[in-house]
C-alpha cells in the first residue's frame, strides 16, 4: 500500500493539454504501478505503450462490468458493478461481444466512412453558416463542434437530428462529470424509451441507417437494439464533438502547426493523427480485469485485479514517440493508441477520423483569421469525466 498511488493522482492535469507529471516518472521507474482505486482495491495502473497493447491484446484480462474495479467515481459516487447489458457489448468479453459487434463492423468500415464524406461536408457547411450568424465571435464547442458530431452520428445510425431534444442531452448528462446524481437516471429513461418508438416507427418504414438494417435483420430484441444504439451515440457523440473542439484549441495555440498546415493542406490527415495523439481524449476508463494471475513485466496481477490503461500515457510514450510532449503534424504517429487496442479498439474509429477532417478544413478553409477570443488560459477545461473536453470555446475572426 505505502508506494500505491490514489485513483486520483492521474486525474491531475498540470498544462491543458499535457497528462498528469507523474506518469514521466511512473514509466521511468515502474510503467506497471500499484493504484488504489475508489472502491479501496489495491489493483494496477499501467503507463507505457508497450504494456498498454500487452494488457488491451491479453485475452486472460476482461472487460466484463460484474467483476471489475472502476478507476473513477461518477459523481463523486462509486460506481456498482452489474450483470451483462444485452447488447452494450462494450462491456462484454467474446464471444459475447464479438456476436453483437460481428454486426456492426460492415458499417463502419473505412470505405463506408468515405462514403460520408461529401455528406459531412455538407453538415460543416450548414454549421459554419450558423456561427457566422453570430456575428464575428461564436463558441466552438456549442455552435459547431458538437452539433456536427452529433449530427454525423445521427444521420448513420438513423436518429432523426430533429428529434435531438428527445435524446442528445441524455449523453451530455451522463458524460458531465457536475451532473447530479439524480439527473442521470430519469435522462437515460428518456432516451431508451424514445429509441423504443424510433425501433418500431424503423419497423413500419425502414431506411438507409443501422437502425433499420438491425431491426430488419431480426437477430437481436427489441432491448438489444435499444443498447446498441445508446452506445453508438453516447461514444460517437460523447468523444467525436470534443476531440473536434479540442484540436482546435490546440491549433489555435500552436501557431507555428497551424501556420504550416494553412500552408500546405494535404498535411491534414496527418494532423488529424497527430492531434489524436496528442490529445488523447479518452482519459481514465480503459480498464481491464484479470481472469487468472498474470505475470506483467516482472510483477505478479493476480486474478480479480484491475488494471487501468492510461491512453495517455502511452501516447505520450518516449520509446515510442520522439519528443512526444510536443506537437509535430508531421511525426509518424502510427501506433497511437487513441482509439484503444484490441478486440474492443473503437468500432467508429474511420467516421471519427471523417468529422475531424472535415470539420477541420471547414474551419481553416472559411475562417483564415479564425482566434481564440479569451486567452488561453481562460479556456475551460472539462478534466473530471471520463473524455477529455472544453466546456466552451470562445473564438473570433
């Protein structure tokens, strides 16, 4: 216990943009280190890239909700363990969850995301137009960030985006880490009844969406659909909008990146790769359980111990990224690990990289003089939930 540190430590972010200060240390002198976590189990937290794929690839660590530690509290109560969800295969082991994924890989491949593309285009555009009804300052975060996330997500899985107030604010809710327990509950009721209508309305006149091909398809229930779809919003949505909005800010403040991409705009995929990993929005809760005791890097993690993978940390690796704290659009980022490792690596990955790219050259193709309108360290910051995230973006032009 004495050299075991508290769940809350990497939590504490020193610069906006950079991890807490002790995982530089934790990786040097002991990448596989001793947590307490909220719940008083003594488990793992584990700091460099190269444990991060050994523990996210390890079939002998689960990612089951009935017998984990949870790395965090959600606010500021701990978090209880559960059965299996049907359909909320995140937290499900194969076969389980290869069953429910299995049905969903097709439609996010890397040729359907570019499909969206032109699409996606066009929501920028209409978003674009909307700030500038602002007048000449908008918040990026409310005015074109997360509107075009969720729209981009509305429109593939097949929520109608003008029916959002029935069920965007129950992801917004959830994933802030003020909300208040006892608003928590009735906004997910909200959302999981309406997507019940939607599943019989998709039922009597099916589209071109995951909905209705999963409905049509008639291998899962009605509940199962209801979860699925709850999950490909709450992380499409929840993670899509501020990794859009935060690589902004990161542009913004560094001048010379932004410079040289405005120069040269066949830079921006690699941008788009660069700010993933530099930003690392998925914070705190990669965690898995071992299913039997496990030798890692000369330590014992015995069955029933949870690990945490700081994605963070591991992007910000040195033996895996040169100068990893600084910002270089023209790095090789292959092998960040922002969308995870493994069986559970992000199903939505390829659509995310669209919305950013997108979104991105929207904003430096329309707004050459595009600032930030507070100073930089006026930004606020959303560091306590699970994303990384602004809560607003006041910009000029």
């Amino acid at each position: 216990m004495s050299d075991a540190i508290s769940f809350e430590d990497h939590w504490a972010r020193t610069h906006q943009f950079d991890p807490p200060a002790i995982f530089d240390s934790l990786r040097e002198e002991r990448p596989l280190a001793k947590m307490v976590y909220p719940d008083e189990h003594v488990g793992w937290l584990t700091t460099s890239h190269e444990l991060a794929r050994k523990v996210l690839s390890d079939p002998r660590f689960s990612h089951n909700m009935e017998t984990c530690h949870f790395p965090t509290t959600h606010w500021g109560e701990l978090t209880p363990n559960s059965p299996e969800i049907p359909g909320m295969f995140i937290y499900m082991d194969p076969p389980n969850q290869t069953r429910y994924r299995r049905l969903l890989t097709g439609e996010f491949t890397g040729r359907r995301a570019s499909q969206m593309t032109s699409r996606v285009e066009v929501m920028a555009d209409e978003q674009i137009k909307a700030m500038r009804e602002h007048g000449g300052t908008a918040d990026l975060v409310e005015d074109f960030a997360e509107p075009l996330a969720l729209r981009v997500v509305c429109e593939v899985v097949g929520l109608p985006y003008e029916e959002r107030d029935r069920f965007a604010h129950a992801p917004k809710i959830m994933h802030n880490p003020e909300s208040k327990p006892d608003e928590v509950g009735p906004a997910y009721e909200q959302a999981l009844t309406y997507f019940f209508e939607l599943i019989e309305r998709k039922r009597q006149q099916p589209e071109d969406d995951i909905l209705s091909r999963l409905v049509s398809d008639g291998q899962l229930t009605d509940e199962e659909i209801c979860n699925m779809v709850a999950l490909l919003l709450f992380a499409g949505y929840g993670t899509t909008g501020p990794a859009l909005a935060v690589s902004a800010f990161a542009l913004l403040h560094h001048e010379d990146q932004l410079a040289e991409l405005r120069a040269d705009p066949t830079k921006l995929d690699g941008a788009v790769e660069e700010l993933l990993r530099y930003i690392t929005i998925n914070q705190y809760e990669i965690f898995r359980t071992a299913l039997e005791d496990v030798e890692l890097n000369g330590e014992t993690v015995k069955k029933g111990d949870t690990v945490t993978v700081s994605l963070p940390a591991a992007n910000r690796d040195p033996a895996k990224f040169g100068c990893p704290a600084d910002l270089d659009i023209d790095r090789d980022t292959s092998g960040h690990m922002s969308f995870g490792y493994g069986v559970h690596q992000c199903l939505g990955q390829n659509l995310a990289r669209v919305a950013l790219r997108v979104g991105l050259a929207a904003l430096l193709r329309e707004f050459p003089d595009l600032r930030l309108a507070v100073a930089f360290d006026e930004v606020p910051l959303s560091l306590k939930g699970s994303v990384f995230g602004l809560k607003s973006l006041p910009v000029s032009w």
